[in-house]
C-alpha cells in the first residue's frame, strides 16, 4: 500500500509521551495498515511511543512488505487488513495510512473491529463515502481522529485568544497559501498519484486535497469551520501545469455560516518550496500562522511579535482520549468542513491546463518541476484581495 500524505511534512516533534496525562499502565496494542510513503512517518512515531511504553505496535499490513529493520521484530506482517483482523485479536487502535481511495472500505472495516480508528488525511475521496464513515463510526461508538496533524499545535488555542480579546481587532477574512516544488517523479511514484478516479473510484488528488490539505484545514479549524452546517459556500478556480488529471495550481474560496471568506491559493509548481502559512486578516492588523513550523507572528500597530508553541501528537491523544482524559483534537465530525471543499473539488470541471508558454521547466528527467511563470505574486494577490486566478485576470487562467 502507499499513503494518502507522501507530501506532508513531519510535523514538529510532539511533546514527549512521558507527558502524556492519565497515560494507561498497559501499553495500547497498535496496527498500521500501510508502511511505506507517510506511513514511515507513523513507524517512526509508534516506535517513539512504544519506548515510552505507551503503544505495543504488534501488526502492520501492506502489500509491499516492510523494508528490513522499519518494523518491530515482535510485530506480525501480513499483506492486507483482513488478513491482520483474522490473526490478530483484542487491537485497541488501527492506524490506516494507505491510498486515498482505500480510505473508505479501509475505514468501514475497521468500525466493524472493536478498535478504534486513526485515518490519514483526506478522511475519504467523496462526500457520501464521509457520510456512511460518519454513521458507521457512530453506531459503532468507536473513536475516529482524522490525520491532520496540523490541528494539534497550542498555537491553535493562542490563536483563538487573540481573535477573541482584539488584538488584530475585527476579524475580516483568513486566507491560507501555499508554494511547493514537486517533480515529474512525484506524479509517477504511484498509480493514484494525480489522479480524479481510477477505474471509476474517486481519487481526488488534487493540490487542496492531498499535499496542502493542511493548509485548507487549518484555515477551517481556525475560522470555526469543522462541520457541514458550518459552511454557507465553497467555490474553486482549478488549473494544472503537469500533466496530470487532478489540479496543482488552485484557488479555493470558501464563505463560513457566519460570512467570514476563507481563501485557500494553493501550487506545487512554484520555483521554490515554502513553509506555508494562514493569515488572519484583521481590522487593526494581521496574524500569520506557519502551521508546518508552529510559528505565529503577530503584527499590531504597536509591533510584531513571533511565538513557537508546543503540539501535541494525535496518535497519543487518541489513546488518552481512549482512557477518557482528553478530547479527541480530529475527530471525524470536525472534518465535515473539509469535506464540502473536497466534494467541491471532485465536482468541478476538470482543472483547466496552463498554456506551456506560462509554464517553465526547471531540472531534467523524473526530476524535472514545472514553475507556472508569476505564480508568487497570483498566490499573494489572491490571498490578499480573496480573488479568484479567473477574476485577478491572469492570461493563462479562465476568463468569463
């Protein structure tokens, strides 16, 4: 199996497990389906979890199996997760990490288990597979935290203060942008990669849904934004460079239930990569929020200031809130917002292709990324003004 989130950054490290409150005396017993792209990520974090005593990683499953000395000598391996829930009984959490149109059956088969379910980003490739995730997971009474890790980081409660007491003043619009650089190599390391469908399942590998979904999601998290009830309107101006079926260039504005817009200016065809960042726009200045680092810089009249704050990991959180001392910090029903925008995104024409006269090449082969000339100052125009590409007028994107 392969990952839904081969692009995502580690997030910074989390807080030590030995810090984790009401930590259970007996170690949860972990599965992860799905080891290879972002699930080494999940390998390295149960393993640093397991030498805290608070996981027992006893079986992993995927097709491919394990690069040597990645797993636990103690833990099984089997190709796929039936044959893990035959052999191995009594799992307290299965972490799914796989491609994201497995995410649905993947996740189905879980809340049929006893365990609880930790699900890589996207939660799943369409609004009505969400729909059934979301009452399977509440006729069943399982726990189900939803992958974006962005939504652990303390500055997210810093960030609500600040809103709350004034500092920026009026809250007037948040905007989220994103630049990366991605290779040809990264459309070809998988079947799905790039992908809208494969054989008539929903892939939805677009920029806004897979390599910047924290972006989205973090935007959301901070403007309120967590179910379907919480969002009025979401409108997309999709493009590709590459030659791919899903978009990498994309403007995704969103309006909350309350009216607030939410501007989402996404690329991986940008000439160099950037931590992205969230800006909440106020009336009496602005805070930017670069989620990947925990960073919050805060410009006021009277100055600017810049915090690193704490995160907390959302594998250790599950388990605490499986021991009943915490409050999940994903879970699914939060993802309702994201998942309009995901749906938005699946429905929409086909992204429209940038013209080759706008696009520039740079490095060779597999290599080889496409920079769609201009991009920087579209993004920061965009995000600024809530425009869309179409309505800034650019002479590669769509014209009504």
């Amino acid at each position: 199996m392969g990952t839904s989130s081969p692009a995502t950054p580690s997030p910074v490290q989390a807080q030590p497990a030995a810090a984790l409150t009401g930590r259970p005396t007996t170690p949860a017993r972990v599965a992860l389906v799905g080891v290879h792209g972002f699930g080494t990520h999940h390998l390295r974090n149960l393993e640093r979890l397991q030498e805290a005593g608070v996981v027992d990683l006893v079986a992993v499953a995927d097709p491919q199996p394990p690069e040597p000395g990645s797993v636990p000598e103690t833990a099984a391996a089997f190709p796929g997760l039936a044959e893990l829930l035959t052999d191995t009984p009594d799992l307290d959490v299965i972490i799914v990490a796989t491609p994201i149109q497995t995410h649905a059956p993947l996740g189905l088969a879980v809340l049929e288990t006893s365990a609880d379910l930790y699900l890589e980003k996207p939660p799943v490739a369409s609004l009505a597979d969400f729909d059934a995730l979301l009452d399977a997971a509440a006729a069943s009474g399982r726990a189900v935290q939803i992958g974006f890790q962005s939504l652990g980081s303390h500055a997210l409660a810093a960030i609500g203060e600040l809103v709350a007491d004034g500092t920026i003043g009026i809250l007037e619009g948040i905007s989220a942008t994103g630049r990366w650089v991605r290779p040809r190599a990264y459309y070809t390391r998988s079947r799905w990669a790039g992908k809208r469908s494969i054989d008539g399942i929903d892939v939805v590998d677009g920029v806004a849904t897979n390599p910047l979904a924290h972006a989205v999601a973090t935007a959301l998290r901070i403007a309120g934004a967590r179910t379907k009830a919480d969002v009025a309107s979401v409108e997309t101006d999709l493009y590709r460079a590459n030659d791919i079926e899903s978009d990498d260039t994309s403007v995704v504005r969103i309006r909350t239930a309350t009216g607030l817009p939410i501007t989402c200016a996404l690329t991986i065809c940008a000439s160099e990569s950037v931590e992205p960042y969230v800006t909440l726009q106020g009336s009496a200045g602005t805070a930017v929020f670069h989620y990947t680092e925990d960073r919050l810089v805060v410009t006021t009249a009277e100055g600017q200031s810049e915090t690193t704050f704490g995160r907390d990991d959302l594998t250790e959180n599950l388990i605490a809130h499986r021991g009943g001392d915490a409050k999940l910090i994903s879970p699914i029903a939060d993802s309702g917002a994201f998942m309009l925008v995901l749906e938005a995104i699946r429905t929409a024409p086909a992204p429209t292709r940038i013209a080759p006269e706008y696009i520039r090449w740079e490095g060779v082969g597999g290599q080889a990324n496409a920079v769609v000339v201009g991009i920087e100052d579209a993004l920061e125009r965009a995000a600024t003004g809530h425009a869309t590409f179409s309505e800034l007028g650019l002479p590669w994107a769509n014209h009504s």
